[in-house]
C-alpha cells in the first residue's frame, strides 16, 4: 500500500525579553538554580500575576509578519497537570482566545516550488521549570529558573507531507523570529524547540490517521530524523494489521528511534478554564498599527530586493537571507566592495560558509569582517589581485594577519598587469614549447580551450600567480593564431 505523511509542528519560541510573562524576575540563561524564581513564578499563596507588556507587543509583531489575525481580545487559561517542575499544578496559557489567530508563511521545496503552510495560532504561555536527574542519585533535582519564562507557541496546520517540509517551515519561523528579534533562537539553550504530530494514512484518504506526539526537539536535523523514524515505525504496525495508538512520544538521537512517554491528553484532560487572576488582554487599532510600523523588512521582502537590487540568483538570495546576521554581513560586504554584488555573494557563499562550517563557526563569530572580505573583493574587482590569489588573501586574513590591503602588501601578492612583462612571459613559454603549440594548431576549434590550459598554467607557474589571467588568455590566443 502507498502511504501519505501528515505532519503538524508546534513551535515553542522562547520570548526576548529581560523579566517573566507574569512577574519581574529575570530570564538570563544559565544563573545558579533557583536564583530567578520569585514568589510568583513559585505559586506562593497571595501572589497575583501581572502580564508583561513587552510579551504581547513581540507576539502582535509576530502574528504581523505570518499575515494573521489579531483578534481584540484574548484570554488567559489555566491548563491544569500535575509535574514536579510545575509549582502552582498548573501553565498559564491561552485555549479558546489566542492572541494571534489564522496567519501562513510560505516554504521552498526542493524542487523550486514554494508551498504555504497555514498557522492556526500562536498563543501566549509560562515556560515549567527543569527537572535534573544527574548528580541526585535517587532524587530528582528541581531548577525553577525557567518558570514562568515567556512563550509563543506556533501552531501550523497539518499541511506538511514529509520531514523536508516540516524542515523548510521549522527555519522559516527560525528566520522569521529572529528577523523581528522577538527570539534568539538559540536551539542547544532550549529558546527554540518544537513538537511535531505525526500520522500517516492510505494515500488518496481524506481522514487523518492517528497521531503521535513527539516532544520537544531542538535541532533541524534531529527534526528530520525523528519524524522519518516515526513514519516507518507507524507504517510498520499498520502493515502488520496493529493499530497506531495517540500518545506522546520522545526521539532518542543516540539509538535514532522514538520510545512511548505518556499516553497522549486531549484538551478535556488539562480541564481549561479563564485564569481569574488575570483580566483578558484587549488590544486596540492603534496598538497594533504602531507595531505594524515597527516591522523589519522579512526575509521573503529582503530576497526579492537582493534578487531586483543585485541580480542575484534566487537560490543565493535565499542563502544570504535565511539568517538576518548573514543578510547583514552581505549589504555590509558590498558596500565596503563598492556595490560588487554577484563576487561578494560569491566568497560569503563559497570560501566563507566552507571555512566556517570547517569550524563550526556562526557568520558572528566569523574572524573575517564583512568590510574585511569587502576590501579583499574590491582589490579582485581593479585586478590588484586575481582570483587565486585572493584564497592566499582570504586565508591569511581568517588567520589574524590583517586586512587585505596590508597582506598584499606585506606578502608581495601584487597581481603583474604589465602587457610588456607578461608579454615576455608568453613568450618564452611559446618558444619552450613548440610541440604544445603544434598540437593546440592542429586542433579543431573546439579543442583548443582545454589544450590552451597548459600554456596559462606554465605562464601563472613561472609568475607565481601573479600575471593578469586575462590578459595573459588574451595574449595567448593572440599569438598562438600566428
């Protein structure tokens, strides 16, 4: 039988902000345990909430750049279970009246296509507290730090049909948050995680199959490989004649396979119910419309503008403005490279990302400035320094030996363009070579660009590299005519 995937993700971002959804301690990652929880993120008896001002501000921002609704009024709700790390025995969050309704953002495939993807909502929610289970022996550790932490929780349509698209949408909600600064999306502190809902059914069914839950993923990568491992583990009990059972499961990336964690709730589970501690949240007209016109411009905007602007290619608009950071270092580049787009997108795309990934470095930490690999690309683009060259450039800069300028200076890399000097060079290597250059005239005309090849290199060998590569083709041909 031919089974079809269906995946929906909920999307956990952790808010930017520098105190709680409902109080004023901090929300700095890695202070001592239960050095930020205050008598509020603790549940004392008395405590009253008081919602954070800056947390619907950055979801209003959110639900503005997905194109979704903003309803007037939202309303917090108690979401009632029983955990260790969940002082008060239950979440503040929002059910029925999120504060962002229908919005969608669309995703490339593979194959160049783009494809929407609805979001249902994103509400607003306190983060638990952190079980610790290594160090206590037969005891559990618990760190509240993290109760009470500001959450946006995305939540998409069942409109992914397989692991790549679940991928493609995951980033692009990465980039989107990170554009707006809304969320750092830092993966390895826990800012950015997400559930994905799993289930497969007969290919050409209309009703869905039964899902399984699994929880809190927090790299791409472990993303894919969860959901493919849980699709085959689903067709396999279905084509053994078993029924998949609706639970929640968790991806264990060592053993790359999903294992049974609780049985899966429904809402009536939680026993929702209107927080009465906390008034709902009404947000007016010009609220929303002074944030409208706080909006950066997104990564789909900035791509076309790099696309018209540049004439870049679509595909490596799409690398440069995947991630903010990157798009930056780009615009910063060319400006220092006196507008040469297509070279600068070239060596961030190509030399850049390479050594970076080589190192396993972000574009931030790159030792290699945007206004430092901009100069290099400058002295490429006035044929101080050829293509070659600048590599020996690029890698003496990414080592800390300065900047561009200074290295080809100080390393004597200066690209030779004078016709007489490289017309000697030609020369010489012609009259050293005459079977060569017998064998390039008796070839058709179709041969002769790859037979041509050893004389440039014997000339860019005796030149050290520095001869005009242009110049010395040209001459070449030239004179290999006669």
């Amino acid at each position: 039988m031919e089974w079809e995937t269906v995946i929906g993700l909920e999307i956990h971002a952790q808010l930017a902000t520098k105190s709680k959804i409902f109080s004023g301690a901090a929300t700095t990652y890695g202070a001592e345990p239960n050095t930020q929880a205050c008598a509020v993120d603790l549940g004392l008896p008395g405590v009253l909430p008081v919602i954070n001002k800056e947390v619907v501000a950055k979801a209003v921002k959110f639900g503005l750049a997905i194109e979704a609704e903003i309803p007037p009024k939202s309303v917090f709700a108690r979401k009632n279970y029983f955990y260790p790390d969940l002082p008060k025995g239950y979440q503040i969050s929002q059910f029925e009246l999120p504060i962002v309704s229908t919005g969608h953002i669309d995703i490339q495939l593979e194959d160049g296509t783009t494809k929407r993807i609805g979001v249902t909502r994103a509400h607003l929610e306190e983060d638990a507290g952190k079980s610790m289970h290594e160090g206590f022996g037969d005891y559990t550790g618990i760190d509240l730090n993290r109760a009470g932490t500001p959450l946006l929780e995305i939540v998409s349509e069942p409109d992914m049909r397989n692991a790549k698209e679940a991928v493609a949408y995951m980033k692009k909600i990465h980039s989107i948050v990170r554009y707006l600064e809304i969320c750092d999306g830092n993966m390895q502190e826990g800012s950015f995680r997400c559930d994905a809902n799993v289930s497969v059914r007969p290919k050409g069914q209309e009703e869905f199959g039964t899902r399984a839950e699994l929880k809190n993923i927090n790299s791409f990568r472990f993303v894919e490989q969860a959901i493919n491992i849980e699709v085959e583990r689903q067709i396999d009990i279905l084509e053994d004649g078993g029924e998949v059972i609706q639970e929640t499961r968790l991806y264990d990336p060592n053993k790359n396979e999903t294992r049974s964690m609780r049985s899966k709730e429904e809402a009536n589970d939680y026993r929702y119910f209107p927080d009465p501690d906390l008034l709902p949240v009404e947000i007016e007209n010009s609220f929303i419309e002074q944030i409208r016109g706080q909006l950066p411009e997104l990564p789909d905007a900035k791509k076309q503008r790099f696309i018209d602007e540049f004439k870049l290619s679509e595909y490596d608009s799409g690398v440069l403005t995947a991630q903010k950071e990157m798009s930056d270092y780009f615009e910063t580049c060319v400006k220092a490279a006196d507008g040469e787009a297509k070279l600068s997108s070239n060596w961030i795309t190509g030399e850049l990302a390479a050594s970076l990934n080589k190192e396993n470095k972000d574009i931030t930490e790159s030792p290699v400035s945007a206004e430092m690999l901009g100069g290099m690309v400058k002295r490429i683009k006035d044929d101080t320094i050829s293509g070659k060259i600048a590599k020996q450039v690029f890698e003496a800069m990414w080592n800390g030996e300065g900047n561009a300028d200074s290295i080809i200076e100080s390393k004597g890399l200066k690209q030779v363009t004078d016709t007489g000097a490289i017309e000697k060079l030609v020369d010489d290597v012609i009259s050293n070579s005459p079977d060569q250059v017998a064998q390039y005239q008796a070839a058709p005309d179709d041969k002769k660009g790859k037979l041509i090849g050893y004389f440039v290199g014997q000339i860019m060998k005796q030149s050290q590299g520095k001869a005009n590569p242009k110049q010395v083709n040209e001459l070449l041909r030239k004179k290999l005519k006669i």
